[in-house]
C-alpha cells in the first residue's frame, strides 16, 4: 500500500477506537453517494454517531487517475473537501478513508474495524453504469457486519417519520425489531405494519403468531404502529410497494434473506425490488442471524 495511505489509516483507526458510534458512508464521488453522505450527516447529527467516509481504490480507481494525469493524493484531497464541507456547517464527527483492495473485501473489512453500527449505501440503481453502487450494491448489502440504509440518488432526506414493516413467514421479521425500536427512538417514528396474506391455515398460524410478538415489542417501548394486510397472497412485494405509496412511508425495513427451512422462497428477487424501487424510498437492510431451530410458540 502507498505509504501516505499507510500513515492516513493509521491516523484513522487511532482516531475510531476512542469511539464506537459509528456510520460508514463507501463513496464513488458521484452525485448519488453525496446523497449518501448528506443522509448520513442528517442521522449523525441526530443520533450522536460519527461518519467515516470511505473510498475504495482499486484497478478502475488507478485507471481513471491515470487517464486524467492524476495520483492517488487527489483521492485524499477529495475526501479531505467532503470533509470540510461537512464540518464548515455541522457539529458531528467526521472521519475519511482511503484503502486499496477489493471493493467488497475493503467495504466490510473496514466496517468492522470501525465497529460500524450502520453503513448508508448509496445505489445508482441496478442498472447504473458505475462499477458498485449499481447492481452490485446488494451483494455489498448482504455481506455487512451491520444494517444497512440504501438511499437512491432522488432519496429525498427524511425525518423517518413512517416507517413500513413488513412482515411475512418467509423472512424473519422478528430480527427487524432491534433496528426498528432504535428508528423510533431516534425519530419517534410511527410504524405500518404490512402482513402478507395467506390461505392455507398452518402459515396463517404462523402469521399470527409473529405479528402478535412484533406488536407485543411495539407496546412494551410505547412505539406507534398500525396494522394492515394485503388484499392477495400473490405480490407480495407489488403490494407491500403500492402500500408504500399511499401511505407515503419515508423508510423501508426488511431483512435480506430467507429463512434457511423456506428454499423456494426467492431472497434475490425480494430485496432487490424493494432495494431498487421506483419510488426511491431509503431501505434499511437487515441481516439475519441463523438459529439452529426456528421456534414460534
């Protein structure tokens, strides 16, 4: 690595262990990923976090600066604008790294060296012409080591005043509630719990059994909600979007994959059409956690 990369990290990494509130914002310098910064900025100021800001350098990287006659200090010298920027007009924390490697090695490498409680991703969309945070951005989703909050170019801030829950039995939505009490916390948010309708009895049990311990969590912290359910069993997720619409939600929750005894349930297709869509309402991605058994009594 070059050595004033070396010294720049070093001077970082001593910096973030004196602190582990901390959000992780990767950037391509595009108009999209400053939208990423600016929400990341808006949820600092609010939740007392710090924002390390993160480029990735790698073969595209060096190719560019050597197309343009450039080196690798006018990455740090971008980076140290974005940062000035931020700080001539904000009281929060803000931290910049430049690392080379692999996007998706360096991106969660370095958000658990800084012990990232939340990374902000911004996507061009899936078929964005930019080599990441396009099509790629749910693989660098599915592997971070904290939730993940994707906010499109036209993501408008937000004061995450409504924030849609949904809940199915193919995912495991009950691992959402952490995230989702520290939004309210932060927020006061109010929530739209959405449950996918089912027909056959023994899902519809399951259903009902969720829903009644997420809706249980919600009275225990004093968190607003409401409760709706889709018209079809089909659709899901067109219904859960058109839902979205109407009510007018400024946040998504999900989880990113499904549970490991549901095979035929199409993880990829369910966080995609949610990550990328149309209305370009922020989606906060959760992870799950695999259990050995999957308990619902």
């Amino acid at each position: 690595m070059n050595l004033q990369l070396e010294t720049f990290n070093l001077k970082l990494k001593q910096m973030t262990e004196e602190k582990t509130l901390n959000i992780l914002v990767p950037t391509d310098f595009s108009d999209t990923c400053q939208n990423a910064i600016n929400h990341a900025v808006n949820h600092a100021k609010i939740s007392g976090h710090q924002i390390t800001i993160l480029h990735v350098i790698n073969k595209e990287t060096r190719s560019k600066l050597k197309k343009e006659g450039m080196g690798l200090e006018t990455v740090l010298e971008k980076l140290q604008d974005i940062k000035q920027d931020i700080l001539a007009n904000n009281d929060i924390g803000v931290n910049i790294m430049a690392k080379e490697g692999s996007i998706f090695d360096v991106i969660q490498e370095v958000a658990k060296e800084i012990q990232a409680n939340l990374m902000i991703l911004g996507t061009h969309g899936k078929k964005g012409l930019q080599y990441l945070f396009g099509g790629w951005a749910r693989k660098v989703v599915v592997q971070s080591p904290c939730p993940v909050l994707v906010v499109q170019e036209k993501t408008p801030m937000s004061d995450y005043s409504k924030v849609l829950f949904p809940v199915n039995v193919y995912t495991e939505p009950r691992q959402q509630l952490p995230a989702a009490i520290r939004v309210a916390e932060q927020y006061h948010s109010t929530f739209y719990v959405y449950l996918q309708k089912f027909i056959e009895s023994i899902d519809s049990s399951r259903l009902d059994v969720i829903s009644a311990q997420i809706e249980e969590e919600f009275i225990k912290h004093g968190i607003k909600f409401k409760v709706e359910s889709a018209e079809k069993q089909q659709n899901f997720t067109g219904q859960l979007l058109s839902y979205a619409g109407q009510e007018k939600v400024d946040m998504i929750i999900m989880m990113t994959d499904g549970r490991m005894d549901e095979p035929d349930f199409s993880n990829s297709a369910w966080s995609e059409k949610l990550i990328y869509n149309e209305a370009a309402i922020p989606v906060l991605c959760i992870n799950p956690v695999y259990l050995s058994s999957i308990y619902y009594f």
